[in-house]
C-alpha cells in the first residue's frame, strides 16, 4: 500500500498549523514550499517532544504528497503524524492533514539518519526503535531514488539566484527553499491568471544534493500532458528533482475536497 493508513498502535503525534500570509501565493493557495515548511515541522516537534534522548539528525531523501485539495490562506491544519516504516538508517514518516475534520492532504517522507560529526547514513539508535517503531509495524522501506529526468530536450532552462536567507542551521539550502524555486520557474506570466501548479494534485520531491552559495541554482523544466518535471542542479550535478502529476486514481480522500 503506497499510502500506509494510521496505525492502531504506536505513536501518532498530533499537531495545529495555520495557513498564513507568507506561506500563501497572490491567489490565497498553500506554496509547495509552505506546505513543505508544515510537514518538515510536525516532523521536527514530533522528534523534540519524544522521550528518545538520541534525538538524532535526519537529511530529507524524498517525500510523496497527495493533495485532495490545496490548503488556503487562514485554513487551520491540523497534522497527524506517524512512523510507517524503518531501514537500517532511515525510517519513512507519514503525515496526514486535516481541516474541519476533513482529510486535505496525506505524504510520506523518507529521512536518513545520519552521524552529526560526519554525515554519513548511521544505523538507527535503539531508543528510536522503541519509540517510533511500534507504529511501523514491521513494515521494511528502501532508499533507493526513483524519479529520473524525461531524455527529451528540456522545454525551458534557467538560474536563479540563491540567498544567504536560504539556508539552514546545518548550512545547507533548505528543503523547502527547493520548492520555493519550483514554485518560482512555474509561477504564472501574467499577474490574475491562475496557478500553473493547481491542476496537479500530486508532487514528488527527490533530493540528491545540496545547493551551494553563492552560485545560482541551474533549473530544467519538461511538460506534457500530465505532468512536470524540474530537476535543479549546480555544475550539471543534480540538486533535487521535482515531479508533479495528476492523479485522479486515489479515492480515499473526499472528492468534494478536491481543487
């Protein structure tokens, strides 16, 4: 099952976040990287508020979202939260979002756990085992990339400039800002028109490397009939990649939620 559903066992931490200004596009939607910003922090308070005394340091590898609907501005959210499945040096997260009762939004995450002197893959310490595995319930998930690039000629090319603001406490461009530059190449031409990121309702997030200033991200973008492809790079080396989809198959979220 690709989207595992709440546990009945285990740790589920429960969190309220709120749709506000800076996190919203001229039209009132949720941006990816805002809502990236609410994912990575029902992540990060669930890890601070569990008794593990290892607390860890986690990279971000890849994360799935399906949008039943794309949050607005001054929509409360309520996250629910969960471990749903361990390797031997990362774990898969689950997330669900929720307004008025109402499932909008449900993601997985993979994140590697890795040694803070040296940042390679570390194996995960047992006092994560016993508090965040029981909710995995044995379920065995891989590392492994899976999106790649469309071998075709990119249909546009670009660099954006990246800022000192950008970056996070461990000196990496953050995850979300990845997002904020997708956001950026798909950003609509003309002030009014609607988002050309709305029509997609699923978006897949590989990140591969990280982002360096002072040189601009390199950016490639592809189009067809379904979907968008952007992958970031510096150097020809790639950064993250991007996919986002429609995807009208899953019917475990309302229909009247979606956009």
């Amino acid at each position: 099952m690709e989207f595992t559903p709440e546990p009945e066992d285990g740790r589920i931490f429960v969190s309220e976040h709120w749709n506000l200004l800076s996190d919203c596009d001229p039209l009132g939607r949720l941006r990816l990287d805002g809502l990236a910003r609410i994912l990575h922090n029902a992540a990060t308070l669930d890890n601070e508020s569990s008794p593990a005394a290892d607390k860890g340091l986690w990279i971000l590898r890849r994360v799935v979202t399906r949008l039943g609907a794309w949050p607005r501005y001054l929509d409360a959210i309520e996250t629910r939260t969960w471990c749903s499945g361990l390797g031997r040096a990362w774990a898969e997260r689950r997330t669900d979002l929720y307004h008025n009762g109402d499932r909008v939004t449900k993601a997985k995450a993979l994140w590697v756990n890795v040694a803070p002197a040296t940042g390679f893959p570390r194996s995960l310490p047992d006092e994560f085992l016993e508090v965040f595995g029981p909710s995995a319930n044995g379920r065995n998930v891989k590392p492994r990339f899976e999106l790649s690039v469309p071998k075709s000629a990119s249909s546009a090319t670009g660099s954006i400039p990246l800022r000192y603001s950008d970056l996070d406490i461990v000196d990496h461009v953050n995850n979300a800002i990845h997002l904020a530059l997708a956001e950026e190449v798909l950003a609509p031409t003309v002030r009014g028109t609607a988002s050309q990121i709305t029509p997609y309702n699923r978006v897949t997030v590989e990140f591969h490397d990280a982002l360096q200033l002072p040189e601009p991200a390199d950016w490639q973008v592809w189009h067809d009939s379904r979907s968008t492809t952007l992958r970031l790079s510096q150097a020809d080396v790639t950064a993250s990649v991007v996919l986002l989809e429609q995807d009208n198959d899953d019917d475990s979220i309302p229909h009247d939620l979606r956009s």
